[in-house]
C-alpha cells in the first residue's frame, strides 16, 4: 500500500504539505497542490478515512435518511445529493426509515449516535421532537428537506402553490371539469403532501368560482399504475367527465395518459393531463408539468450541509429556505373541448 512519505518524495515536499494539499485544509500553493495531486494519481494514494478521521476529527461521511428507496422522487433527490457530495471527497451512509417504528427509533438512539458521519440530510420525513432533539444532541450540521420543522434547516417546497400553479394552467385553458388523481390514505404522511396538493387545487377551483366536486377525486399510489387504474375509473363514468385531469404526480399523470389512450381518448384533443415532478420520461410523454427539480434539491441540501460545516459559517438559522418550481408547459394541455 502507498504511504503519504511516498507521495511526499515523488512530488518533492514535506508530507505535511500532501497532507494539506488531499485534504484541503491550509493554504497550499496551486502549482504544489497540482504536483500533490499528479503524483498521488500516480502512484495510486488513496486517503485512509480512519488517519484522516483521526487528524481532522471528521469521518468525511454524511448521513441520509429517506423514506424509500424504490421511488423515482427520492433517488433523483438521493442522485443529485450524492453527486454533489462525491465531488466534495465525501462518502454517503444510508437510514431508510420503514413503518416499523422500533427500527425507525434505533436509527436515532443508536446508529446515528456511532459518529459515523459529519453531518445528516433527512429527505422528506417528518421528524417529531423527539427525534428532532436527537439529531440536534449529536451536535453536527442537520439539513432537512421538507417541512418545515422549526427545530431544523430546512429546504421546503410550497406544495400547496405548486397544485394551484397546475389547477390555474388548466383553468386557464378554459376548463371546467377538471379531476384530481391524487392519494391513499397510506401515502399521506410525512408533511402531508398529497393532502396540501389537494387543498392547493381546490382553491384554484374555488377562486375561479368552480365547486370542487367529490366525484372528480381519485386517490391512487403516486405510481405509474396507480395512475393508470384511477384514470380508467375517472374516464369510464357517463356523467360528470373530466375534460382535464391534474395528477399529483408525473409517474400518475403517465399512468393517466396511458389510460386515455387505451380508452380512446386523445390527448390532449379530448383530454389535457399535468403532473407534478419534472420526472425524466416527462419529455419523452412530452407531459406538461410543474417542475420541482428533484436533482437540484438533492444538491441544495448537499451546498446546505457543507456550509454549516465550513469552520468560516455564519450562525446558522432554522428559517425555512424556499426551494423553486416551474411550470413547464409541453403538448398535454391545451385549450378545452367544446
């Protein structure tokens, strides 16, 4: 195995000038740093994370907890997340937190309280106070996505603006009848999403003095499927058809134009159909949408963490920071059937 004395003598300084130059801490010249790393490159030096650890008092790993890890949202946010902090020389240790609460209480009683990581990013958990204290006692830089939680940073996106931006774009295409796919009461955790996306397009209607009616609701799974199924009960009725569907997704939302299709609708002729996301088969669907840019989150939160965890910060406070949206308008919309 290389040692850094070897690296020391091929680039021609002290080790304690590679030492600074790898880690980034102390002023090290750019051509120096450069002949540091060429020779480390070389002669294939890899940092030990333990002697690292050890001299800085950092495991250069930071922790994440997510909900799931088989859905499109969280590895989108979890792949922009982890590119961002590769390239800052850091590893990512993973806690998925399941419906089994002992589990779920041991992540936080225990496994995070190892010292294992420099930091924690929790991505879209609701946190209770107890678990919030917990996280705050381990004394190291904690980034929440989601919220808000007034105990934590966090990067909040306003569901409820985002559902009425999407209701708004098909009212003001000048339908009327418009449905929403929305979720299972299974679904419904952790901020209540589905339930703030709900309420968002209900004002739309509401200030456009349409009644929202119960009938032209359809929970479903926030999966592609789920879509599919809740599209084929919303367009298989005689009375009361949508000429518009908002899903409170875009895996849905696919599922839904699926559905149209197979049921002979056109789309959007007969049927316009926006989603929420900013999903990646969005542009091959070319499904119209409210993009919350999922990767951006993943390395907003990323920037968050090394922020705090930079020895220069400013005193950090838990004010909620406004992640963007956009509406990205393709050929799922337009103008309602007369």
């Amino acid at each position: 195995m290389v040692s850094i004395d070897e690296v020391a003598r091929s680039a021609g300084v002290s080790t304690a000038t590679v030492s600074r130059a790898l880690s980034g801490r102390g002023h090290v010249s750019a051509p120096t740093k450069e002949r540091v790393l060429t020779a480390a490159r070389a002669l294939g030096y890899v940092v030990s994370s333990s002697a690292s650890s050890l001299a800085s008092g950092r495991t250069r790993n930071i922790g994440v907890i997510v909900p799931y890890l088989d859905r499109w949202f969280f590895s989108a946010v979890l792949s922009g997340l982890a590119a961002a902090v590769t390239r800052a020389g850091y590893d990512i240790t993973l806690y998925n937190i399941t419906a089994d609460e002992k589990a779920r209480g041991e992540i936080f009683r225990t496994f995070l309280r190892r010292g294992r990581v420099d930091a924690v990013i929790a991505v879209s958990i609701q946190l209770d106070d107890a678990e919030s204290q917990a996280l705050l006692e381990l004394g190291i830089p904690v980034i929440a996505i989601g919220g808000p939680n007034p105990q934590l940073s966090t990067l909040t996106v306003d569901d409820f603006e985002v559902a009425r931006m999407a209701t708004n774009h098909l009212i003001t295409l000048g339908h009327r009848t418009i449905a929403h796919i929305g979720a299972n009461p299974e679904f419904d955790i952790d901020f209540h999403v589905p339930t703030t996306r709900r309420l968002g397009f209900e004002q739309a209607l509401r200030d456009a003095d349409i009644e929202p009616s119960p009938a032209l609701y359809e929970p479903a799974d926030f999966t592609i499927e789920g879509g599919f199924r809740a599209a084929k009960q919303l367009l298989g009725r005689p009375h009361d058809r949508p000429t518009a569907i908002f899903a409170g997704s875009d895996e849905m939302a696919i599922g839904a134009i699926l559905a149209a299709r197979d049921l002979g609708f056109r789309v959007p002729d007969d049927l316009s159909i926006i989603g929420i996301d900013g999903h990646e088969l969005g542009d091959f669907f070319r499904l119209t949408t409210v993009d919350q840019f999922p990767l951006k989150q993943g390395a907003r939160a990323a920037e968050a963490v090394f922020r705090e965890l930079d020895e220069t910060k400013k005193p950090v406070t838990h004010q909620p920071n406004a992640l963007p949206f956009e509406l990205v308008v393709r050929e799922t919309t337009a103008r309602a059937p007369r």
